[in-house]
C-alpha cells in the first residue's frame, strides 16, 4: 500500500505534535493560569521552560544545544510564563474589569457580563392591549435518527399556507433546531411586516 498512498500523505507526524502540544500540554500547563500567572518567581519560570523545552525540542528536530529562546521564536510558540502573563491579563480586563489597562482595551466596549444568579426570574412583560396577530406559526425542531432538522407552517384565517422544511447537520441539538426555527418564524414575520403568534 506505501506505492500505491504515499508516505508523506495525511497529517505529518510534526504537525500532529505540535498540535498535541497547543491543545493539550500548554493547555493543562497552564490551567488556572489566571490565577497563579500573576506572581510567577525565576524558579517557577525556569521549571516552565524545562518542561516546555522537552516539547520544542521533539517537534523541531533540532539539536539539543539549541537555546530554548531560539527555539520559541522559529516555531513561532510564546514561552509559558509570557502565555500564563496574557490569561492574566486577559481574566482582568474580561472578568474583573480592572481600568489599569484602558490604553491596552476599554472594559467599557466589551459585551456586558452578567451573572445569570443575579437575574430576576419572575419579570413579566405587560402588555397594555392584546396584540392581534395576522397569522399564526407553529414551529418544531426534532430528530430521528442521525436526521435532525425544524419546520415551519403558517396558518392564515385556519388555511395552511405552505411549510418550510431545513435540515441540520448530525452533530447540531434539538435545541440548535428549536431555536433556528423560532429564529425563521422571527425573520420570516420581519421580511413580511406581519404580526404572527408562534407556537412551539
């Protein structure tokens, strides 16, 4: 089979390492890097470079003289107390809002965090007088099988009008598809400049 594919064909074993080690070793090296990141002593960095070094040195295929700084600049990786350095950063500006690094990003411009704790569940929305509706909608999203998929139907004065079918791909949720047809009912009544009453 080796003449018939090819041997360099697929994914190279030095891309596969490299990619092991962004995903999962840099990644458990640094967990709750925004934490600790922040007071990182020469000991604790040193310790971080040895063990990043191991990882460098297998992907680049370079001599085990080579200095660890040469190494992160030709395959273009940060070292780790640089890396824990920015989720640090980055935990303070998104999480905490800290006005320390306006100049770097404003907190202000950021999507607005909320803790979903904090959010009164018993709002109501009061309406002041019935809204009539010019059609009806039904939506659905469902799945049978390895098929997932919503629909959508219009009812005018009791008369079905034509329905919409769309399916998602396998790996979507019935809730994914809930939500899309609600969105299309939502969409399709903006399109139109109707009035609709959804039922789902």
């Amino acid at each position: 089979f080796g003449k018939i594919f090819g041997t360099g064909w697929g994914v190279s074993p030095h891309a596969t390492i490299k990619l092991w080690y962004i995903t999962v070793v840099e990644k458990a090296l640094l967990y709750a890097a925004s934490v600790w990141g922040g007071t990182l002593s020469k000991t604790q960095i040193a310790r971080l470079h040895t063990i990043q070094r191991i990882f460098l040195l297998k992907f680049s295929r370079s001599f085990t003289a080579t200095p660890t700084n040469a190494l992160n600049v030709i395959l273009g990786i940060p070292r780790l107390h640089i890396a824990a350095s920015s989720q640090v950063l980055k935990f303070q500006i998104w999480n905490l809002r800290y006005k320390n690094y306006i100049d770097i990003c404003d907190p202000n411009l950021l999507d607005e965090y909320r803790d979903i704790k904090f959010i009164d569940s018993r709002k109501s929305l009061d309406l002041s007088s019935p809204v009539e509706e010019d059609f009806v909608v039904y939506t659905d999203g469902f799945r049978v099988g390895d098929n997932l998929g919503f629909s959508f139907c219009i009812f005018d004065n009791g008369f079905l009008r034509p329905v919409f079918c769309f399916k998602l791909n396998y790996y979507n949720s019935v809730f994914q598809a809930e939500l899309s047809a609600i969105n299309f009912a939502v969409c399709w009544a903006l399109e139109n400049r109707v009035r609709i009453k959804i039922f789902f």
